[in-house]
C-alpha cells in the first residue's frame, strides 16, 4: 500500500536525517509529487502543515486527497529554459 509505503519512508528519514518535525525548524513539509496524499498521512501524528502538490496531468488525484481530509493542489512543473 502506497501509505504504508510513506509511513516506512518517514521512519526512516527521522531517524537517519535526525529530523526533528514539528520543530521551529521544521513546521511546513511539501510533497511535489503527491499522488494520493500518502505521504501526508503518514505525517498525521507530527504537529506539520503539509502541503500537497499533484503535478497537472494527474487531474483525477486531487480528489482522493480531499476525501481524506486534505490539502492540496495542481502544479505543471513545465520549465522553460533560455541561453
């Protein structure tokens, strides 16, 4: 399961990275490439704000992030690039 998936992935970045969540900080987490909001609900017990981010051609995803109760939003990641 993709929060399972995000719950594990979380563990193991506190507890290599030494992250301290919910700190001054770090109070605000972004995911860019949310999907289904599970990396959100695996922050659920840490005192975060997190933002999630549903790159534009994935329409039908931001759906599923709101029935869980959270927040998000669409982004197109298209870069233009002048020399």
């Amino acid at each position: 399961c993709y929060t399972r998936r995000c719950v594990s992935r979380v563990s193991y970045y506190k507890k290599s990275l030494n992250v301290k969540l919910g700190t001054s900080s770090i109070r605000n987490v972004m995911d860019m490439n949310a999907l289904f909001g599970g990396f959100a609900a695996a922050l659920t017990s840490d005192p975060v704000w997190v933002m999630n981010v549903v790159p534009a051609r994935q329409h039908s995803m931001l759906g599923v992030i709101y029935d869980r109760g959270l927040i998000g939003m669409y982004h197109d990641w298209y870069v233009v690039l002048s020399f």
